[in-house]
C-alpha cells in the first residue's frame, strides 16, 4: 500500500498516540474495527429513530430469548451502562 508522506506521518502519531505505539498496521486494521462498530450503532440509531420498527426489532430479540431457554440475564442486566 501506497501512502503519502503526510497521511503516513499523521497514521504514525495517531498510533503513538490514541492505539499505545503500535505498528501502522495495527493502527489501521483499529480504526477499521471501529469503522464497523460506528457504522452497526448508526443503524441503531436509525432503528430507533422509528417506533414501530424498534419496537420490532426488540420483540424479534425477546422471541429468539425465549427459544434460546437458557435462563441467561440480557445484556441490560448484564451491561446497564449499555441499556437504552
């Protein structure tokens, strides 16, 4: 992969930085990851921007809970800092 000295420049401070100096590759294939989490918690965001779809979605989670039968708590109990 090609990059320019000033794209290269800031991918290195970046990984000094915000990912504890590791390697350029590393720092992409991270900022890659959370690429893909930012673009999962948009369409979160966009689920719930719409009532009746969130409400879907969630009657969808609490029906495969139900089939799953293993008395495990949901996320929310498990994680309330993540609960909404």
């Amino acid at each position: 992969m090609q990059l320019d000295s000033d794209l290269r420049d800031e991918l290195a401070k970046l990984a000094a930085q915000d990912f504890q100096g590791v390697s350029l590759g590393e720092a992409v294939n991270r900022l890659i990851k959370e690429h893909k989490i930012n673009r999962v918690m948009r369409r979160y965001e966009e689920l719930r921007s719409d009532a009746e779809e969130w409400a879907n979605y969630q009657a969808d989670g609490v029906a495969w809970d139900a089939t799953a039968g293993d008395d495990l708590p949901d996320s929310g109990e498990e994680y309330p800092e993540h609960a909404r």
